[in-house]
C-alpha cells in the first residue's frame, strides 16, 4: 500500500517545479512595484499585529493639549485670536514643560481687526519660551513649481545633513520631495525652536502607518515636525545628521530612524485613539488659574502637542488602531518612537526573498519525504512556527512578512498532497471498495488516511465496549408479520447508530436484535468510558420517547438492556477476504456481553463493571450492586446500575 520507488521520485520532482514556481508568482506579487493585493493584505497583517499586541503605555512624557468643542464655546468661535495661543505658550512654559509643538498652521496673517497685534503677541510669546515648534506642509511636487522659500525658512534647512551613498538606489527617490510650501509666518520661523513637516501618506489603502522623517525641495533637507523636535531635545545639529537612503536617518549618534527605500518611517502606535493624555485649553487655563500646582506636575518636562480636536476641524485619518484618528497622535506616535528609541524595523527586501526560499526548500525537505499524515503535521508545525516567529519579532519591533510565505507554506501543501491523491488515489479507492462492506464510516476514513497496516497488524489498548440488546424480542417477533419485524428491526438499529455515532462510537456489528460498539479506538478519546455511558442513558431515552409512536404503529413495547466494561484489549482486523472485520476482543468484551445478559435478570436496563464505574462516578448517578458471580469469570465482580447523568 506504499507508493513505488518511481512513483515516488516524480512526484518530489513535480513538488520542486511547483514550489519554485509558488515562489516566482509570489514573489513577483511580493515585489511588483505598484500595490497589490498580497501588499493589501500583508498591511491588514501589520494593523492585525498591532491590535493583537495591544496598546502600551508610551514611556516618552507627551500630553496634547487640544482645542474641543467646550473650549471653542468658552473662549468663541475658530479661528482664534493669536492672543489665544499665545497664552497657550506662556501658560505651557510656566507649567514647565519641555516643548511645545504646534500641529496648527499660522501660514496667513491674522485677519482680524487687531491682527497684527494678535500676531505679534504669539511671535514674542513663541521667543520668550524658547521651546516653541512650528508647522509647515509640503506640497506634492506634481505639475507644481517650487514655490519661493523665505530666507526665514531656507535658514531652517538640513543643509549640512550628509546623504551617504546608495547602491543600487538613486538617493533622492529615497526622500519624499515636496514642490510648494506652506510655511509658518517668516516672524514665528525665526521666533521658533524648530521648524517641521507633518507630511504624511497613506499606505496606498486609506491607512495612514507611516511618516517622513525628512523631507526635500529643492535640493536641500527639512526635519519632519517630530525630527525637529526631537533633535532640540537632543541638541542635534544638521551637521551630524548621516542619510542612508533606504536604511536609516542617523541623529548625531543618538538615534537611528529606520526608513524604508521610499524614505518611510514605520509607526509604532502605542494604542488606539487617546492613548496619550490630553487636556482641554479651558481645562489648561482653569488650572493654571487656580491649582498652578497640579498644572506644573502634570506638564514638568512634558513634550505639549497643540491641536484641534473639535469636530469638523481637525484631520481624521484612519490608523491601525482607529478608523477615525486624530492626525497630530500620529506626530505624537511618531515623536515618541525617536526618543525611545523603540522603532518598527521592516525586513529589507532580500530578506523578505530569501525567507520565501528558504521555507521553500524547508516544505519540499519535509513534504516530499513523509507520509501524508506526517507531511501535514509538518506544514502545520512550519505553519505556526513561522506566524508565532513573526509575532514575536512584531513585539520586539521587527516585521516580516506573513502573507507571502503562507501563501507559499499553503501552496506547497495542496500541491504536495494534490501529487500525492493522485497518486494514491488508485490504492484508495482498491481499499474503500475491499473494505466498505464491513469498516464503519470513522474506522474507513483512518484506512485511507494513514497507513492500513497499522490497523491490520492490531494492538492492544483500554478501551470501552457496550454489547446492546433488545429484550424478549424472540418471543415478541413471533407474534409479528415479517415486514413489521424488519422494519422495527431498521428502527431500533437506525436510532441506536445514530446515537453511537453522535458520541463518536465505533459500531462493531449487529448481531441478530443486538449489536456491539466500542470505544478509544480507532481514535484516540481520553473520556472513552463517559462516552460510552452517555450513549447509553441516551439510547434508552429515545426509545422512551419513541414508545409512543411505535405503539401507533402497532408494533410491540420494547425494551433494551445494555451492558459496559472497560479495559485492556486487542482492537484490529480479524478475518479473512472479505470477511474481515474491524474488532475487538478480550476479557472485557466478554464481560460486557455478560452484563448484557444479566440486565434482563437483574431487571436493570445499564450495568456497567467497577472500571467504567471509577472513570464516570464523577458524571453519573450510579447504584453499586455488589460483586456477582458471572459465568465465565472465576472472582465474583463489581457492578453498578446506571441510573442518570448529573449534567443533562
């Protein structure tokens, strides 16, 4: 029943062709420049290993302030006065805290009346902190001229920030290029600690994971907003700022921001929306009045974003957490992943290559040399060895891809057993069509799964055997018409199958009004002996309940007794041609058969013997009934009647 040496050889080369050619497909879907499905899916992965970890508790101190809709109807209607914010930053600054980062625009004057004043308050409150960040907005470079850059702001630039070179990579392709520029007031620029870019792109499905830590025009580099401020805090200078595109942004030594070939840097959320504190302005503005205290402590050496927050006015975009997120968290987020320095590191392309090829020649290894059973625990174990690796390594901030190697560890495997059916399936169907007259339905499906010897060679195990069967049916039987006989007949044996396969019984064989059925074998049941109880208390009450209806149908009141007992025997095929049969014989077989007999005497309807009895008194309701001198048996034995179940 094993394929031949031949056999066996095509098919480990047609499972080589096939898995070289799962891992082209793949890794040209992989790999294909623009978006594709396996790339949608491979992200939905990412957002799934996010809410699989959790939210953490960010280590960095980042609290934002934002501008509600109870601050909006305290203070009036937005837009607000300069003057506002310029509280804002004397308040913040006062309550000690270590920087202050606006993801508001102050691109245009203020309009109002008193605009120029308003302006100035918030230019000569932003100097006087000195802690104060601004933010500008690059615009893509499409169909759009570079627009002209205030000497303010050219100030600002990176100039002095080396891009290392890039094999195999032009380095400004790396770097996310910006036409024209909507930058803050020349006054604040010059006014500010910093200056920085909230720039941020989807991931190509409406999903915003990423930011650019740098970005270009016209030649020269600018700090996202969360790169400008962490390099203040860090007291970083462009100067020692290395580039090395499609690897890592590199800040004096301090901190290393790993970027990918577009210049990308990978998110690491902390959680969903509001995972970081925030606080009303006119909360901020009530306690800087009355507990300045509590305010203090609450902001000391704090990073304090400002932002809107009220509906219809601030950015909404989805995050892997949120379909609605507060854009400024994703500064926040971001900000926090450089001063912890607790970054997602993404596998390099070539990696991501060479673990397809690898877990190809790891599934070919193991699928083409075992056994059908054994090939699929195998992939199964590669299966969940992986997908746990790739968790993990999300914990510990590393991703690797995990839909493409499962489509390719799920490719392999179909492909593995497709060859493999086909193969066999001539020696299947000889099997099923040697055995169907006598293997039950449970018994059949292992013959054809594994290997048929094992069951023919037989083996000894503990198992539970039930002999059933019906009383006074002889003399019952006599007084009956044939028709009527058989059809009670199929009846009775119709329900009690049924209930035996319900419990997941392997029905031996029917023996005139009786029939025998066993269980732990061929499959493995820990609980074999509450099973076969169960099914007993269940027979009896269906031929209870069907009473009613044979009595309609003429047919006479029937009863059954049933007998069990559990241990030790020998389960195999006995016989010879086809007359083989699926069996199990030994001391309990018989003594099972002997309790059956004696329910009719006892006038008990389920006896079981002392070793079922210690394995079910937990679940049952049982009557010990003594040791009994049985035929056969030299020692008297102990038996129980079973009256119930305790659970149903």
């Amino acid at each position: 029943m094993r394929d031949s040496s031949a056999s066996i050889r095509q098919m480990r080369r047609q499972l080589v062709l096939i898995i070289i050619a799962l891992i082209v497909m793949v890794g040209v879907l992989r790999f294909w420049p623009a978006l594709t499905v396996i790339d949608r899916m491979e992200l939905r992965t990412v957002d799934w290993r996010f809410m699989r970890r959790g939210a953490r508790e960010p280590q960095a101190e980042i609290v934002i302030v934002h501008v509600d809709e109870a601050s909006i109807g305290r203070i009036g209607r937005w837009p607000w006065s300069r003057e506002v914010f310029a509280e804002i930053v004397r308040t913040l600054t006062d309550a000690g805290a270590a920087a202050i980062v606006f993801d508001i625009f102050f691109a245009e004057r203020d309009t109002a009346a008193e605009g120029q004043r308003a302006d100035s308050a918030l230019v000569q409150a932003t100097a006087d902190s000195g802690i104060v960040y601004h933010a500008a907005f690059g615009h893509a470079p499409d169909g759009l001229a570079g627009g002209e850059v205030s000497d303010a702001l050219a100030a600002r630039s990176w100039s002095g920030a080396r891009i290392m070179p890039a094999t195999g990579l032009n380095a400004a392709a790396t770097i996310f290029t910006i036409g024209e520029i909507t930058p803050p007031l020349p006054e604040l620029i010059e006014a500010s600690r910093g200056i920085g870019f909230v720039n941020v792109v989807d991931s190509g499905d409406g999903v915003y994971r990423q930011v650019f830590p740098l970005v270009l025009h016209e030649g020269s580099l600018y700090p996202s907003l969360s790169v400008s401020v962490a390099s203040g805090i860090f007291g970083v200078e462009p100067g020692s700022v290395v580039v090395r595109p499609g690897h890592s942004i590199n800040l004096g030594g301090l901190r290393s921001i790993p970027i990918d070939r577009s210049g990308r840097m990978l998110v690491d959320f902390a959680g969903p929306s509001e995972t970081f504190e925030y606080i009303a302005v006119n909360d901020l503005f009530d306690t800087a009045r009355e507990a300045p205290e509590e305010l203090e402590q609450q902001l000391d050496g704090a990073i304090a974003f400002v932002a809107v927050s009220a509906p219809g006015l601030y950015d909404l975009r989805a995050s892997p957490y949120d379909t609605v997120y507060n854009g400024v968290e994703t500064q926040a987020n971001a900000l926090a992943n450089i001063l912890e320095g607790l970054f997602l590191r993404e596998a390099p392309g070539e990696v991501a290559l060479l673990v397809l090829l690898l877990l190809g020649l790891v599934m070919h290894l193991g699928l083409s040399r075992l056994r059908s059973s054994g090939a699929v625990g195998f992939a199964a174990a590669i299966f969940v060895g992986y997908n746990w690796l790739a968790l993990a390594l999300f914990d510990r901030g590393f991703v690797i891809d995990m839909v493409a190697p499962n489509l390719l560890m799920v490719g392999a495997v179909v492909a593995a057993l497709a060859l493999r059916l086909s193969g066999e399936e001539t020696e299947h169907e000889r099997v099923r069509s040697a055995l169907s007259r006598f293997v039950p339905g449970a018994v059949m499906d292992r013959v054809v799964a594994d290997d048929p010897a094992d069951l023919l060679r037989g083996h000894r195990r503990v198992i539970s055997v039930m002999f059933a069967d019906l009383r006074n049916f002889t003399s019952q039987s006599e007084q009956m018409d044939p028709e009527q006989t058989v059809e009670l007949l199929n009846r009775f044996f119709f329900l009690v199958q049924e209930t035996i396969w319900e419990f997941e019984g392997t029905l031996d064989k029917y023996m005139g009004d009786g029939l025998m059925a066993f269980w732990n074998s061929p499959l493995d049941q820990a609980e074999h002996a509450l099973l076969a109880v169960r099914t007993a208390v269940h027979m009896q009450r269906r031929i209870q309940y069907n009473r009613a209806e044979w009595e309609y149908l003429g047919m006479p009141d029937l009863a059954v007794g049933i007998g069990i007992s559990t241990g030790e025997a020998v389960v195999g095929y006995v016989g010879t041609g086809e007359r083989m049969q699926y069996t199990a014989i030994g001391a309990h077989v018989n003594l099972a058969s002997r309790l059956e007999a004696m329910t009719k005497e006892l006038g008990r309807p389920i006896l079981i013997t002392e070793s079922t009895w210690e394995q079910v008194a937990h679940a049952t309701e049982c009557r010990p009934l003594g040791p009994l001198e049985i035929r056969g048996f030299s020692e008297p034995v102990k038996i129980y009647e079973v009256l119930d179940l305790k659970d149903d």
